[in-house]
C-alpha cells in the first residue's frame, strides 16, 4: 500500500482528510507514509511548509500535542518518501 500525506491540499480544497484521515493512526500501525503536495490545487510546493503542516494540523485536530512530532514529518518526507519510491 503507498499513502501519500497532502496536508496543503487538503487544507486547501476542504477534503476532509486530515479531520476523518488516518494518518497518525497509519503510522503507528508502520505504514510507510509519504509527505506530498497536489500543487495544482493548493499552490504550495515548499516540503519544508508541507512538513510544518503535517507536524501541526494533527496535533489541532487530535487535540494532542505528541501526534507527528517535527522529526517524524522529517521521516514522512524523506524517509518513507524513497520507500514509496523504491515500491515501484
């Protein structure tokens, strides 16, 4: 399974996903997430930004500081990002 986290985006264009996602719920369970952004939608493609959202947005919605601490979306962009890659 490859899973592609768009904070930006969702933001953006209201889908929903980071208030009914699973994302921090998926990368407990040690799905390799990736971090991405839809610029065609959302106008951003700094992953620096997109990894200051995905560290944030969560912990709002969650009410829970702990959720996708900052080294983690460090993962989420780098990391997992060369698994997804590597997949195929």
């Amino acid at each position: 399974m490859k899973v592609v986290c768009a904070p930006s985006s969702s933001l953006h264009n209201d889908y929903g996903n980071i208030v009914q996602g699973k994302i921090p719920e998926m990368l407990e369970m040690g799905v390799a997430v990736g971090l991405g952004s839809n610029h065609t939608s959302s106008g951003i493609i700094d992953i620096v930004l997109e990894m200051f959202l995905a560290s944030k947005v969560y912990k709002e919605v969650r009410t829970n500081a702990s959720v996708i601490p900052p080294e983690r979306s460090i993962e989420i962009a780098t990391i997992n990002g060369c698994t997804l890659c590597a997949m195929g």
